[in-house]
C-alpha cells in the first residue's frame, strides 16, 4: 500500500547546518498492516513521517500510496493523522475543533455532532470537557482529542506520532485498544513511539531507523516472525536449575540479574515446551512469555 | 476555513481588547473632529487582524493537521484571506455604527459628517486600503515565521519608496514599480465619483492579484516540517 523507494532527505545546505535526515530509505507498508518506527532521538523518524505525509518532499526517492503521491488528495481523504504535539487554537472548544476536522475529512454538517460525540466516547473525553477550550485541558486530555479527531470517518490509513505521549496508564491501554480496534477494520498503521511495550503489543512489524538509515526490519507477528524471545521467570535460587533443564531441551538461555532467563524461541510450541520442562523437573515458573524484546533490540542498535 | 479565521480572532480575549480600543479610539478621535478626511486609527486593525495568519498555524503545528486532511493549500491560503477581510469587515462596520451612534448622541442631531453613507464611504475607503495589505501580509506570512510578515511589509514600503534615483530610466523603473505595486488609491474620492475609478481599480486590482498569486505559489512550494525527531 505504501511504497518508500531509496528516499533521503537532507536539511540545511552548507557546513555544520548540513544534516542528512534520511538515507536511502526504502520500505514497503501492506494494507491492512502496523509498522512500527523506532530509533533513537534524531534518528529521522519524524522525518519519514513527514515524508510519509506529503509535508516534505524528498530529495531523492520516491513515496507513493497506492500508486498515488501522498499528498493527493483521494490519499488524504483516507488518512487519519495524530502529530506528537496537538497544536491547534487554544481558544477552540473541544467539540469545535472535532467538528472542524469532521467537516475537513468530508463529514456531512448534519451528522456533524453526533459523530463529534461519538469520537469523544471513543477517546473517553466527558461531554462537559468538549465545551471547554483546548488551553484549559491537560496533555492527557489533548493527546486523547488528538487521537478521537485521527479516527474520525474511519481512515484506512493511520498516521500516529507518539500517541500515548503524556497520557496515564489507563489513557495508554485506551489508545493500544483504538489503535488495535482500526487495526481489526482493517487499517493501515504507521506508528512512531517510544514507548516499546505498547509497539510491541500493536505492531506487526518494526523498522529500526539509525542516523537516517533503516538498520533492521523485524516482523513480530505470525509464522513469519523473525524477533520471539523466551522469557521465563524463576525464584533466585532456581536459576542455575532451570538454566540447566532449559540448556538440556536445546534452547540458550541467558539469566539477568532479577532472576529471569530469556533465549529465542522459534514459535509458541516452543515456549510451551520449554515451561512443561521446567514444570516436568518442579521448578515454580512465576511468569512465563513470547516477547520480541524491542528493549534489547534498540539497545543493541542505539549503542555507540 | 473562514469561519475558524474569525473566530480565531474573535475567540481570543486579547484580540478582542485590542480591537475594542483601536475602535474607541477611532470613535473619539472622529467625534472630536479628527479623521474628517478618513479613519484614522482603525486601518491600523488590518496589522492586528493579518499579522502572521499562515505562519502562526506553521509554528503551531495546526496547518499540517489541516493539511493532512483532503484540502488543497490555495483552499486554505484563500480562506485565511477570506477570513481576514470578514474579520475586518466586521471591525469595521462596528467602527462604523460607534462612531455614528456617539457622534449622534453627542451632538444630538444628524452631523454631516457622520451621516450613514459618509460612514459607509469611509469603512469601504479603509476596507480596500486594508484588502490590498493583507494580502501583501498574506504573501510574507506564507514563508515568514512569526509576525515578520510585518516587517516584510514594512521592507517592501522602504524600498519602493527609496530616495529618487540619479539615472532616469532607473527613476522611471522605480515609480513604475511603486505606482503599479504599491498604488494609492484613494477609493473614499473615487467611490464618490471625484477620482478615476477605473484607473484606481485597474492598479488595485493588478498588485493585489500579483501578491496573491505569489501567496500561492510560494506556499504550494513551501515544506511543512512539524516537528523534530
């Protein structure tokens, strides 16, 4: 659905100004799927994204969007966006602004408020917020707007820069359920976050992107996943035991200081073989899981 | 697209004091006799009104929310003008009547001077004045950041008004350039038929049409970054 073919992006000309924001990224988005962008800071992920929206124009490369430029018009009228920061008049009330964007989307006036009301329960926003100007809510609040106005008209193609940036634990669980109901429809997701759990619930592939250059591409999803880890967790004194009984059923398993094993596992079955060894041999397994570990994959990237 | 412009303007506390006192103002100095040949205070609301309209949205990062939606960036440049002329237009109509209601009431019979279509000439004089630099605001705002676009009109100003040139032909160059792109036209005289309308109009509405144009061009051209990684 998304094609990114050899695209770099270069700002400032001359000296120290001169930043190469992208280099010859090239990938390719399928409907219907969640790509998750990660990187350090300054990496060029907002960049791409930038680019991915039609806000920036590459210096060499080419994005397309079925076939489509991305800032063609028949292209935007099936995206939802959400930057990182909401910026928008701050004198607005809520409900205006999710109007605004209602009838900029190509929503008809008459449905305008309903839909309006809708979004807001979607986002868990109370009708007495959305009478409220924008400046008097809090960055939870705005991130939540943020996201209901990204979802309005059910975009195919969604666009979403830090979305549970600043929002609380109940606010982060609402916006991977979003994330995951438009996922279900069948939309198309390009997600940038930080928040490496949340990628890692949502996303069906990430790409890691390094001083412009996309380092790596791990599917996390399916018979194809090429990123699974083990992870199991043991008392203190069950480590050495159970590194033993994982080690003699084939798997590799490296201990960490909090009394946990991880090691790559090649599927599921796999990882319900390894706890019946441990379960078989009478070592109490306190947790157990299948994890991509994108913690350990940015750490092995991002080091210098 | 213009209704948010005028509510912007409008919704704003700030604004809204501001132009309360430019129209106080107006209203006093035209009841105590001065501005006779024009508003002199309100025309000043267009710099208040048009200062920044595209580059605030840039900075804020509300123009590529707009823009990621499906509407063309002239359909938005031209409402934002649009919205600066309602907004105007309304400042000035309420200009208007203040200034007829305290005149009326002051000197408790209907003055000449501030008889209706008087008041009407001189608001449509002040809208058209105000028309034509709002676009030369629109046209710097959409590469300016901030409110620099005052200062590019300001520039602009000075260097077509720049001391007479010793060489004739770049003499005449010059006042070509100031009359056709600057032309001052005085609409209060010629919407009451003592100035050539159609010299007048001929001008306004060629350098209006060039900024506008320009607006647009460069603003289709323009990246919109919103944000650092």
């Amino acid at each position: 659905m998304i094609a990114v073919s050899g695209v770099s992006k270069t700002f400032g000309r001359f000296g120290a100004r001169r930043v190469q924001a992208l280099d010859g990224v090239s990938l390719e988005v399928r409907r219907g799927e969640t790509l998750g962008l990660i990187g350090p800071n300054g990496a060029g992920k907002t960049t791409l994204l930038s680019c991915l929206l039609g806000f920036l124009r590459p210096d060499r490369g080419a994005i397309t969007v079925d076939g489509k430029p991305p800032d063609d018009l028949s292209v935007r009228a099936r995206t939802g966006y959400l930057p990182e920061r909401l910026g928008f008049d701050r004198d607005l009330p809520g409900k205006a602004f999710l109007a605004f964007h209602w009838r900029l989307a190509g929503g008809a006036r008459s449905r305008a408020k309903a839909e309006v009301e809708a979004a807001a329960d979607r986002v868990g926003l109370e009708r007495p917020a959305l009478a409220r100007p924008l400046r008097g809510y809090s960055r939870g609040m705005l991130q939540r707007i943020g996201l209901a106005q990204a979802l309005l008209r059910d975009p195919e193609l969604l666009f979403l820069d830090e979305p549970a940036s600043g929002t609380d634990p109940r606010g982060v669980a609402l916006v991977r359920e979003r994330i995951l109901e438009a996922k279900a429809r069948g939309a198309t997701i390009v997600l940038n976050s930080h928040q490496l759990t949340e990628v890692e619930k949502v996303c069906d592939r990430v790409v890691f992107i390094d001083s412009g250059r996309l380092t790596k591409s791990e599917t996390l999803r399916g018979d194809s996943a090429t990123r699974r880890r083990g992870l199991v967790r043991v008392s203190a004194a069950g480590l050495a035991a159970a590194a033993s009984v994982l080690s003699r059923e084939g798997f590799d398993p490296n201990a960490d200081a909090n009394g946990s094993l991880r090691f790559p596992v090649g599927s599921d079955d796999d990882m319900a073989r390894a706890v019946r060894a441990l379960a078989l041999a009478e070592i109490p397994v306190y947790e157990a899981k299948v994890s991509a570990e994108l913690e350990e994959l940015f750490s092995e990237r991002a080091a210098p | 697209m213009v209704r948010r412009y005028v509510r912007q303007k409008y919704g704003a506390p700030g604004f809204l004091v501001a132009l309360g006192i430019l129209a106080l103002i107006e209203t006093f100095t035209f009841a105590n006799g001065g501005g006779r040949g024009g508003f002199v205070i309100a025309p000043w609301a267009i710099f208040l009104l048009a200062a920044g309209s595209v580059s605030r949205d840039v900075s804020s990062g509300a123009l590529q929310m707009i823009l990621s939606r499906p509407i063309r960036r002239t359909e938005y440049l031209f409402g934002r003008y649009l919205g600066i002329l309602v907004s105007y237009g309304l400042f000035l109509a309420v200009t208007s009547a203040l200034i007829f209601l305290v005149v009326h009431l002051t000197t408790g019979s209907a003055a000449e001077d501030a008889s209706p279509l008087r008041l009407v000439l001189l608001a449509g004089d002040a809208f058209a004045t105000g028309a034509f630099q709002a676009a030369i605001l629109l046209m710097f705002s959409t590469f300016l950041p901030g409110i620099a676009d005052l200062l590019g009109l300001l520039v602009l100003f000075l260097v077509l008004h720049l001391p007479p040139w010793n060489k004739t032909w770049l003499r005449n160059a010059a006042d070509a350039a100031r009359e056709n792109l600057l032309p001052q036209v005085s609409w209060n005289e010629a919407l009451r038929g003592e100035g050539i309308l159609g010299a007048a109009t001929g001008r306004w509405v060629f350098a209006l049409t060039v900024y506008l144009v320009l607006a647009a061009v460069i603003f289709s051209r323009r990246e919109l970054p919103y944000g650092q990684d």
